[in-house]
C-alpha cells in the first residue's frame, strides 16, 4: 500500500463526521497534499513528503497516546447512552477547557471550512510545532497544559521530524553510490 492509499484508508476510516467527504474530494483533488514536499528544505523536502510526514506523525502519535503516562492526563466522567434501546452509563474522557487561543493557522482554517474541528483539535493542529514555532512561549506552554493532545501531536511531529526523517535519510545515503 502507498502512502496516498495508506492515507485514505485511515481517514475513510477514523474521520467520518459531517463534511469530511468535501474535505478529503478538496485534499484529492483540489490540493497537492499527495504531491507537495512537507518543506522546501527541512525535513521531508521531497515530492510526496507531506503525505508522508502526515502519516509518520499519525503513527507517532497513536503510539504516544498509548503510553500511561498520557492516558492519566484526561480525567473520566460517566454519561449516559442508549445502547440498544436500552440506557447505559458509559466513560468518557473531560478536561478543564479554558481556552487561550491565538490566531488561526493555515491548517486549522482550511480544515474548518470543510468540517468542525473540537477545540482540541484545532489547538492541537494550531501550536503542532510547539516550541520550535514563533509564538511565545508561555502561549505554547497554556496550550500544552490545557490540551493535553496539542502536546502530544508536537511530540509526534519532532519524532517524525527528527527520528523518523532522519533514519529515511541516513538509510537512503547508505544505498548512494560514491
């Protein structure tokens, strides 16, 4: 399976909510998400490295989310929920949510033209290069703290930036001939 398969079997697949069908017709075939280098001289500056980044940060991060240590961050609620007609206490993960939202990114704009996005996830997707980004650094700390997944997809993006491209890297110039 390539990359731009591999991409649309997970988005068929975990991203379902109303107006993600207009989202992934305008990333096929109105965008060069599947064509487009990730950067112009960083890391994944190749054709197809957006793409490829994108899924190299998905795999950090759901293997992030795993570790115990995140997983105590979210707190749990009961609610309830029909389940098969009949009602059921259910868990669901709450945080304290207060907001300190900075202007939009690119991304999270584009994206919300085409389905909502959870405050968490437009934080996640605004401050994803955390530190390494323009935005001050008390600003990119109260989004840590207050979305646990804005941190969590940062870590992703550096793994995948600086672990992940750089094993691609080094495997590549092993096979270069002199």
């Amino acid at each position: 399976m390539n990359n731009k398969e591999r991409f649309l079997s997970i988005y068929k697949d975990k991203i379902t909510r109303s107006g993600s069908e207009k989202l992934l017709h305008f990333l096929e075939e109105k965008s060069d998400f599947f064509t487009a280098p990730a950067s112009t001289k960083f890391h994944g500056s190749y054709q197809g490295g957006l793409v490829e980044h994108s899924l190299q940060v998905y795999d950090c991060l759901v293997d992030y989310l795993e570790r115990r240590r995140v997983k105590d961050v979210y707190k749990t609620q009961m609610r309830n929920k029909k389940i098969d007609g009949q009602w059921q206490q259910v868990p669901t993960y709450v945080f304290d949510d207060m907001l300190p939202y900075g202007h939009g990114e690119k991304s999270v704009y584009m994206i919300s033209g085409y389905m909502r996005l959870t405050r968490e996830e437009a934080f996640a997707i605004r401050y994803h290069m955390g530190f390494s980004s323009s935005e001050p650094a008390s600003q990119v700390g109260k989004a840590f703290e207050l979305f646990p997944l804005a941190f969590a997809l940062s870590t992703a993006d550096m793994e995948a930036t600086y672990f992940l491209e750089q094993i691609k890297k080094n495997s590549s110039m092993k096979n270069t001939p002199e």
